[in-house]
C-alpha cells in the first residue's frame, strides 16, 4: 500500500509483510505534524529544542499562548528527539518539510523509499540537516538501549496499541455489519411470512407478478390490457379520495370500453379488433392520472386493497366451491333419476312369473363366490356386476347379492332382468323386507328414527348460506340416514348360511378376477382389507374423538386405518368373535356423537380393531373420487379401482381422466335396455 503525499515528491512504501496498518498510523501522524507547526510555529519548536526534556510544560513556558500548551501536549508522546531536530531543520525558513533527511535513519527499515531523488531545487541538504543525522548516529552508538526511543516507529508497545486500535475498529465495523445483516434478515423474515399469508389462488389464471414462463396467459397485448385494468381501477379510487370527478368519469368510461373490448379472451387472437384503439386511448388516461394522482404510498395501498379485496371473494368462492360439489355429490343425475322411473313402471307391469331370476339355488351354496352388494344406483350397481363378471375365470361360480330400497327395488330387478349377468347368478333384496332389522334390535336405526337425530338433520336453525352450511354439510349426507350404508354390520344375519364373502361398494370396477380373494389366509381375523395409512395421515386419530377417555384407553391413536369398498369377510369367525354385538355396544355408546361423527367408517374401525388383515394394495386403489394425483401404473395393475370421494364417475364433476375406466362397462350391455344408459 501506497502513500502518496506532497512534502517532498517522494513515495513512502510500507512492506506488505507488516500488514497494511502501518500506512494509516503514517498518514494520521505526518497530516497531525503539518497541522502542529502551522498553529506553534517557529517559537514553540526552538522552546521545544532547548528544553532539556523537549517537551516540558513547567512555569518557564507561561508565555506560550493556549495553542502552543495544547500543542505540546499532544506532540510530547509521539516523537522522538531525531523527529524534533529534523522538524526544527527544515522549518527555520518555514519551508516544506523534507522526508529526505530521515528517509534512512528515522523510518524503520520495514519501509522503503521509492520515487523520483529529491531535486536540488526541493531539498538541498543544508549543514543544520547534516547535522542533525550526525547527531542521530551517534546517539544510537552511545546506548543502543534507547534504540527502541530513538526510532518511533520500532516501539513495540506503540506497535501493540496500534494493533488493539485495529482490532477495536474492525470489531466494530463487523458488529456494524453484523447489525445491518440481522436487519436485512429479519426484513426478509417478514416479508417471506406476509407471503405466506396470500394464497396463491388470489391471483388466479393471470398475475402481472408471474413470470412470463409461469403464466398461462402469454399473449402480451392480452396481459397489457389487463394491466391497464388494474391501474385504472386504482387511479379511479385515488381520484375518488381527492374529489376529481372529472378524472374518476374518464377512468371509469375507458375503463368499460376496455373491458368489453378484452372479454373473455385469453389470447391475442381472441380480442376485438377494437383492441388497439382501446389500449390507445387508456394508455393517454392513464398518463394524464398518473401525473395529477401517483403519489407511490396511495398506489401501494390500493393495490394491497385490491389483493386482500380478491383474496376474501377466492376464500368465499372455495366455500362454495366446496358446498356446492359436496351437494352436487348427494344428488342424482336427471338421467339415473329417470331411467330408475321408467324401469320400475316396466317391472310392475310384468307378470310375477317373469319377475324372477334363474339358478336361486345358488344363493345359500358356500362353496361359490358371493357377493354383496347395498346400493339405490341402479347405474352404479351394473358398473360393479358386469365389471366383475368380465374379469371373471369362471363367471358361473359368482354370485351377487344385490339390497336396495324400497323405491329402486323394482328398477334394480328390471335392469338384471333385461340384462343378466351371463353365467353368473344375481339376486335383488328390499332393505325394507328385512322385519328382523328394527329398531328394538338396531341401535343405529333408533338413533336415526330419534328426535335429536331429526333435529341435527332438519332444524331449521342450520346454516343455511353456502359459506356458512359448506363445513357441516357432509356430516348430513343422506346416504347416513338410510340402513343400506349400515347394512355391512349384518352380514351374517342376512346371509346365514354363507362361510365367506366379498363386500363391494358401488362406486368400484373391478379390473381382474377376484377369486384369489378367497384363497387369502386371514389368520384367524375377520375383515381382509387395504390398509390406507401413510405416515402421519389416515389414522386413527383422524376418525375418533381421542379426548374421550373411553376412545383413549381402548384405542391406539396411530393404529393404522383402513377402507371400506373392498373387503372379504370370514362370517364364521364373525359369529365367534360376535363382531355385530360389538358394533352394538359402541353404537349405543355414541348415541350423542361424542365418540365419532356420522358414517361407517368410525365403528368399523372400533368394531374390527385388531381383527382385520391387511391386503396387498393392489388388490384395492383408492383416491378417484377425490385425488388428481393417482399413479396411473397403481390404477392399471390394480383389481379393484375406487371411486371414493365427492366427484363419482356418474356425475359431471367427475375427473375426466378417471372416468373412461368406468364408463367402458356402462354400455356393455347389448339388450333394447341399452339406450337407457344415455340419459
């Protein structure tokens, strides 16, 4: 490092071995030397000279005025008498002070001299400054114990003040620093969680904040249009607040034109041909706003305004996103609901004799493949019996036990009866028939018959808005006030002479043969099932209330779920373990829904704990109904593919990509009955 100064047209070079300190402390000392002769002068150096101690502030010196004492005091600690003597030299004319004549015996020999030789005219070497060196020399040779005071820039306990000053003054530039960083991390801290807090959705299928290969959206003067919305929206409430009426009625009229002209397009070549003219004419508008209006804090906070403004509407559109599909999934198509119309008047109108199905001895035959199947879809139920007999080795061996209701009895045996299930044997059963199935015997159908039951379903005093009644609305399906979804607790009961049997939900197609099912060793459990846990999620604890002491001290809150839709039951080892008196007494136990909310799921998880076997998962895929995510290869080697969720195959909010694997068995029928299907 370099110090270039002009006293005598010289370079003084610090060797870099000593660390670049050294430079600084010559700076601060030559510019606090210049300063110090200025203000004492002459006299003050010459009292200095004579003074036997140089630098003595004793009574002799009261004639030196209050410069030269604070001079004094602050030139006594840092120079040397060879210093002084060169001063002294060099100031008698109060000349420039020459670093010729202590360039070799007052600088320590850590720096070098560099530069162009002093010129004649500069620095003459005068008898005073021959002198002095002289003088230099030989008060090194009389006591090389004062070497260290005779060279000011060897003391090595200067030199340890200096480097603590150093290290004082980098301490505090890193603490600075340090101070500067914290700042900048927490600024940073905050706005990562304000981000946090905007749902992405806000800003829907257009954002001028995404980046241009983010957005959907890459026509430019499609995204300049709507730019230009935005900011007259935001000029418009500024002009509002500082009362241009004017200005609020041009915004707002550009602002229409503008809007009719973008549409609904998402393209360029989608716009009117209008378009330019319109971009044109907001674009002068929008100047002329922005040099009577912007004032940057006002646009800043319109545009929060608008975002939070937009993010409150996306939030009450998802509730009623959700209410609505949570409705559209309870109700039944106009298609459905007519066909099951039609095809009950054709089944009363046949004779009795028709209306029965061939081989009924094979209904009590446990030496074949039974099925049960509880359902009032009539669609649905074919979906799941011709897929099965389909895949089927040996389709003469299957036998389905179809139970509906009372108002689809007669569709459900028409449609087998036009369109029988080939070789296999299909038996249909009224759910209302069933005079064991009451409510002396059922708890749950007490429950459902109670007056608190009625109430929680039909009080009036529910939610009745979409936003309001979205996040109870699935607690009140249907589906849970009708015996067919409890149904699966009674199978022994209504198929007593039955050894084995596989329950199939009617929102499934079956994609292989299922044979194997019955070969699968349960040991000794009940229930053969799909277990639907991952590692944190479909658990227990997400089905029962665990803050019951009775869930608590009976059940273990990570104990892995699993699913109904697909499951094969040993109903010997039922009737032994008396697995529908357990179901009872749990059932009883929640009759004030303190233990579960409604559905099956819940007390099928209580009344099989410990007592189900888990399956290979490719005998059963879930996730249709609800999950856009499903591995296509799980879907193609599974047996059985599941529809569990809102958006069913049969209804129009079903996942397109799913529902041909449904919809190839709904016309497979080849019979009069077939048109049916499109309606």
């Amino acid at each position: 490092m370099a110090i270039n100064r002009g006293l005598s047209g010289g370079i003084i070079h610090r060797n870099k071995s000593n660390g670049p300190h050294f430079s600084i402390v010559v700076l601060v000392l030559l510019s606090f030397l210049v300063f110090s002769i200025l203000f004492v002068g002459r006299g003050l150096l010459s009292s200095a000279s004579n003074d036997q101690n140089y630098f003595s502030t004793s009574s002799g010196k009261q004639d030196l005025n209050w410069r030269e004492r604070l001079a004094l005091q602050h030139l006594k600690p840092l120079f040397s008498r060879e210093v002084m003597d060169v001063i002294k030299a060099n100031t008698d004319d109060l000349g420039p002070l020459s670093l010729d004549s202590f360039r070799k015996n007052n600088l320590s020999l850590s720096w070098n001299f560099v530069g162009q030789e002093i010129s004649a005219g500069k620095n003459t070497t005068s008898a005073q400054s021959k002198e002095v060196a002289a003088n230099a020399k030989r008060g090194k040779q009389e006591d090389n114990s004062h070497e260290d005071h005779s060279n000011f820039f060897e003391s090595p306990a200067k030199l340890e003040r200096r480097k603590l000053r150093e290290k004082r003054r980098e301490k505090r530039a890193a603490d600075l620093v340090k101070q500067d960083d914290d700042v900048i991390v927490k600024l940073e801290a905050a706005a990562i969680e304000r981000s946090k807090s905007v749902d992405s959705a806000v800003l829907g299928k257009y954002s001028i904040w995404r980046r241009e290969n983010e957005n959907e959206n890459s026509d430019s003067t499609v995204r300049l249009m709507r730019d230009q919305v935005i900011m007259a929206r935001v000029y418009i409430s500024i002009a509002r607040m500082k009362n241009k009426l004017d200005l609020v009625h041009e915004l707002q009229n550009r602002l229409k034109e503008s809007q009719r002209a973008l549409g609904e397009a998402t393209a360029d070549s989608d716009l009117h041909h209008s378009a330019p003219e319109k971009i044109k004419a907001m674009g002068q508008v929008l100047s002329k706003s922005r040099e009577q209006l912007y004032d940057c804090k006002l646009v800043t906070g319109q545009l929060r305004a608008m975002l939070q403004s937009a993010d409150e509407q996306v939030r009450s559109l998802k509730k009623q996103s959700t209410f609505l599909s949570q409705l559209a999934a309870k109700t039944i198509p106009n298609g459905i609901h007519c066909l099951s119309m039609r095809l009950t008047i054709d089944y009363y109108l046949l004779p009795p004799e028709k209306r029965k199905f061939p081989r009924s001895e094979n209904l009590e035959n446990p030496n074949l493949y039974h099925y049960a199947l509880f359902s009032d879809n009539v669609l649905a139920a074919s979906v799941v019996v011709s897929s099965t007999i389909a895949n089927a080795k040996e389709p003469e061996k299957h036998v389905f036990h179809l139970v509906t209701d009372k108002l689809n009895f007669g569709a459900m045996n028409m449609w087998f009866l036009l369109n029988p299930p080939g070789k296999a044997t299909i038996h249909v059963e009224n759910v209302d028939e069933f005079k064991w199935l009451n409510s002396s015997y059922c708890p749950v159908l007490r429950q459902l018959e109670s007056a608190a039951m009625k109430e929680y379903y039909f009080k009036s005093a529910h939610p009745t808005t979409l936003s309001a009644g979205s996040s109870n609305l699935k607690y009140r399906n249907p589906k849970y006030l009708s015996m067919l979804n409890h149904l699966r607790f009674y199978l022994p009961q209504v198929y007593p002479k039955l050894d084995k049997i596989l329950f199939l939900d009617d929102d499934i197609v079956v994609q292989k043969d299922l044979t194997g099912l019955w070969l699968v060793d349960l040991h000794g459990k009940v229930n053969g099932a799909v277990e639907t846990c991952g590692e944190s999620f479909h658990r227990f604890d997400k089905y029962l209330n665990f803050s019951n002491p009775h869930i608590s001290s009976n059940f273990d809150p990570n104990a892995c779920g699993w699913a109904y839709g697909m499951n094969i039951f040993d109903l010997k080892a039922w009737k032994e373990k008396d697995i529908t008196g357990i179901y009872h007494k749990w059932q009883n136990m929640n009759e004030d829904r303190v233990l579960w909310k409604l559905g099956t799921l819940p007390p099928g998880l209580m009344t099989f704990y410990g007592l189900t076997h888990p399956l290979d998962k490719s005998w059963h895929v879930l996730g249709l109904g609800y999950s856009p995510s499903v591995d296509r290869s799980e879907i193609e080697n599974a047996a059985v593919i599941h529809y569990n969720g809102n958006m069913k195959p049969w209804l129009e909010l079903a996942m397109t990509k799913y529902r041909p694997y449904w919809t190839n068995h709904k016309g497979i029928y080849p019979t009069k009955a077939a048109f049916l299907l499109n309606l």
